[in-house]
C-alpha cells in the first residue's frame, strides 16, 4: 500500500438553492490534513460542519472549489449508530465486509477481531436493539474499521452518550487512532471533546460557514479527560471563541 | 344446549377477568390463557345471539339453521372426500393466484420505486386499481377468457399485485434516510443498495403488503368461483351456489365456516411473520 497524500480542500463553498432564495452552508473553506493527524472540527450548530463532512464523504458535491482526498478510502460514523436493525452485530461487520471485497471465508476472523478491538467480543449474535447506545457506537465504529479505510470521519459521534460512555470511547478512539495509523477528522461542538482528541482544533463560524482558525492542541498522548492541562486548554480556546462570536453574529 | 352454551360463557368470562387481574408476570400458560380467552369470548356471543335468533324464531329453520345443526353439517362435510376435492380445487387457484400476483406485484413495486417516470405513470393507477372492486372486473374477465380458470387467475392477479405492489412502495419510500447515508458510505450502490439495504429495509412494509394481497386475492377468489362455475371442476364458491340452490341452509353456513376459517388461517400465518419480523428489529408491541 502506498501511502497516501494530504486531504486537501481548496477554496469549497457550498449553496443550496438558487438566486435570491439561495442559502450559503459554507464560503471558501481551505484546509489540509496531514496523514495520520488527528483534526477536530469545532464550532456551533448550523456553522456547516457536517456539509463538510458530508462533502468529504461523497454524500453531497460542493458547488465550487476541490476536493482531494489523496487516493484514500473515506469511512464515516454518524452520531446515531445507524446500524441496520435487521443484521445481527456480526451481520452488520460483514455487510461492511462484504461491500468493501472481503472474501466470505475470511468474515468469521475479521469479524471477531473487530469485535475484540472495540471491546465487544462475543456479541456477534446480538440484534442492534439489544444494546446500549454506547455499545451501539462501538459496533458502528468496528464496521466503520472494516473498511479498512485510512481517513476516517466522525460526525459527533459520542454526543448522544452520557459522559461516563463517552469518555471511554474518547479513550478507545485515541488508542485504535494510534495502532491503526489513521487520519481522522472529528467533527464535534464540544470544546473539552476537541482538546481531549485533536492534534489540531479547527473553529468554524456560522452565516456562511467557514473557518475561523485553527489551534495545535500540544498535549502528549494517551490524554485523560480528567487531566487538568485539557481544561485550561479547553479554558482558553472558549475565550477565543467567545472574543470571536460577536463579531460573527454581527456580520450575520 | 343453550345453558350448557352460557356456562361455558361464563366460565370464559370469569377466567379471562381473573387473568387479567393477576398481571403483567404471569407464566407462559396464563399468557396463552389471556390470548386465547377473549376470541373464544367473541365467538361464544356470536353463538349466543345466533343462538337466540333461532330460538325466538326470526327466520324459519330451513332458513337459519341452529348452530348445532351446522356444526353437524360440517362434520359430514369434511367427511366427504367430495369437499375435500373442492377445497383442494380451491385452495391451488388460491396458491397460483398468490403466487403469480407476488412475482407480478413485487418486480412491479421495484421497478416503480427505482425509476421516477414508472411512478409517475404507474403510482395513481396502481392506487386505483386497489380501489376497484374485484368482483367489477369479472365481466370482462369472461369476455376475454371465457368461463375459465384463467378468468379467476386474471381477476385474482389484478386485486391482489396492486396491494403488494404498493406495500413493497411503501416500504421503500419509507426507508430512513440515514440508512441509505451509511449504505452510501459503506460503498453499496446501484443494485447491491437495493440487495442489502432497501429491500431488507422495506420488508415489513412488504409483508402488510402479502398479508394485505392475501386479503384481496381470497376475496376475488370466492367472487370468482361464485360467478364462473366450470362443470367438472368442484370449488368451495360453487358449493355455496349449489347448496343456495338446492335450498341447503346448514350446507350454506358450514361452507362459509369453512371459507372463513382458511382465510384468517393465512392471514394469520402472515401476521406471526410480520410479528416475528419486527420483534427481531426492536419494533413492535413485543417489546412492551
């Protein structure tokens, strides 16, 4: 496998509908994540964070600027599971499989080693709604790693858990990030989240959607939530952020 | 009779009350009780109020048989190798119908729900055609076909594709457009998509649809064999045409017994799929 190049997004804008009706989700976004890092997408509801990601993952087309994702496969979890109801866990692991060209023979391995690294082994026969909703974002995320994708998109996935859950996602996300060589792009409105997991924090602003700067977090790693060196951190970047908000809202 | 008819009644009443009070955990046995109590109510007063009908003397005995003259009657029905050969004339024009209007009905869903123009064209008209009584078409039907078995297959096709047809439509509208997002991102496309997500997705939608087609294809039938009659060929419709002719009342009634008896039989073979099907992805009463 050669390795791939940068994500590189060049000048993307992005409207929906036409002429006077028109809205402007995004204007101008410029941005390049480096191999394996680590970027957080912060910044308030509506500032077309996920019509970034969206984009990225092939769902929606910009309507100007480039996208280059440097020859990589793109997986993307979402912040409901969205597992299909009618598979068993393992079904849902080997639909990914299958889709992406995994021969049938070698599902029953793979499937149990996907298992074992979210830390759901031997729940292969379980349904979706048998399990919690944390539970449910670690089958999402072993079926996102099926793909064997090297960029990897997360739309707030933990936002719908309770903190306990989530903070030992943050944990498993950070540790799988690491073994697995990944390059990830988070997309999250949770200041202490994007410190806890960023190498690098990109604020984005509403009316149209852009980006508004960009932080390197700077802490060694594994970081722990409870460590007080991401709350003064997180403590600083929502000053920023909040010196920027009414200018924003001002040019709205 | 009848006293030994309302004890029974009341004994059901008093058992079915004593169960509910006992509440939600009761054993597997209580719970069969609690579903099988009230229907065996609801029939029991169907016979009560039959019952007293006959008792009152509302129509003459040839008329209205009492209940347990019809009962009798039934047990020499389905001692008679004869009504055995109609149910089983009937029930195979049941299974072709069924069958045929499930191939017609399904690649016909697909192929509107896939492509926009089909919908256009077709979505009204397959609507329509569900609204059109069965029996409407019959006319035509012998027109064309003659008294024949292809004049019941026709007019059960055409009451019963519709339904399953716009069951599976439904289904597929209605697929959650965050599956089709993951679908998307996982890399199914174009006929896969449809393979692995839409159509497992619409499944339940697609089984009222059967179940609903079920209806549709049961009732056409029975219209059928009342209206085209073939000489040789013994049909539970044609059953109730002689035993109407020949003034046969208990004869009459022990045939409709019987038509309605396989009837909610299917539909409830259908129902415990459809039950199932949905108890396995979380939905439904079951998770109550």
């Amino acid at each position: 496998m050669t390795a791939p190049g940068p994500v590189t997004l060049t000048g993307v804008g992005k409207r929906y509908g036409r002429g006077g009706a028109a809205t402007e989700a995004l204007r101008g976004v410029e941005l390049r994540i480096q191999p394996g890092e680590f970027v957080c997408l912060l910044g308030r509801s509506g500032c077309g964070k996920s019509t970034l990601l969206s984009m990225l993952a092939g769902l929606d087309a910009p309507t100007s600027g480039s996208i280059d994702l440097g020859d990589r496969r793109v997986a993307m979890m979402f912040q409901d599971a969205n597992l299909f109801p009618w598979l068993t866990v393992a079904g849902n692991i080997e639909l990914a499989l299958r889709l992406s060209g995994v021969p049938e023979q070698a599902w029953r391995d793979r499937v149990a080693e996907l298992l074992s690294v979210v830390r759901l082994a031997g729940t292969e026969r379980k349904r979706p709604h048998e399990l919690s909703g944390g539970m449910r974002q670690r089958v999402a995320l072993a079926r996102a790693l099926a793909q064997e994708a090297d960029l990897l998109l997360m739309d707030e996935p933990f936002a719908s858990l309770d903190a306990i859950t989530r903070d030992a996602l943050h944990d498993e996300i950070e540790r799988i990030w690491i073994e697995r060589r990944l390059t990830v792009l988070f997309v999250t409105h949770n200041v202490r989240e994007a410190v806890r997991l960023g190498d690098r924090v990109v604020l984005m602003q509403p009316s149209p959607g852009r980006i508004a700067g960009e932080w390197l977090v700077g802490l060694p790693r594994p970081r722990r939530m409870d460590d007080p060196a991401i709350a003064t951190r997180a403590a600083g970047l929502r000053d920023e952020l909040d010196a920027q908000a009414p200018a924003a809202e001002g040019a709205a | 009779m009848t006293t030994a008819l309302s004890r029974r009644l009341l004994r059901g009443r008093v058992a079915g009350l004593r169960i509910r009070e006992s509440g939600p955990p009761a054993g597997p046995a209580a719970r069969l009780a609690r579903r099988v109590w009230p229907p065996l109510l609801a029939v029991g007063l169907v016979l009560l109020v039959w019952e007293t009908l006959v008792l009152v003397g509302w129509k003459p005995a040839y008329v209205l048989p009492a209940p347990a003259t019809v009962a009798g009657e039934l047990v020499t029905l389905l001692a008679s190798p004869d009504f055995w050969t109609a149910i089983t004339i009937t029930m195979v024009r049941a299974l072709v119908g069924f069958a045929v209007s499930l191939a017609i009905g399904t690649v016909l869903g697909i192929a509107v729900s896939r492509w926009g123009l089909l919908r256009n064209a077709l979505g009204a008209l397959l609507t329509g055609l569900q609204t059109m009584p069965s029996i409407a078409w019959f006319p035509l039907a012998i027109l064309f076909f003659g008294i024949s078995e292809q004049a019941i297959l026709f007019v059960i096709v055409l009451g019963a594709a519709p339904s399953i047809a716009n069951g599976l439509i439904s289904g597929v509208d209605d697929v959650p457009p965050q599956l089709l997002r993951t679908a998307h991102v996982l890399g199914a496309r174009g006929l896969g998509l449809y393979r692995w997500v839409v159509l497992p997705a619409a499944l339940p939608a697609y089984l009222s649809g059967l179940k609903q087609g079920w209806a549709f294809a049961w009732r056409s039938l029975m219209a059928g064999e009342l209206l085209v009659i073939i000489a040789s060929r013994p049909s539970l419709g044609a059953q109730l045409s002689f035993f109407r002719e020949l003034s046969n009342a208990p004869g009459l009634l022990a045939t409709m017994v019987v038509i309605l008896v396989i009837g909610m039989a299917v539909d409830g073979g259908f129902s415990t799929i459809a039950k199932r099907v949905r108890s396995r992805r979380g939905l439904g009463a079951a998770r109550l």
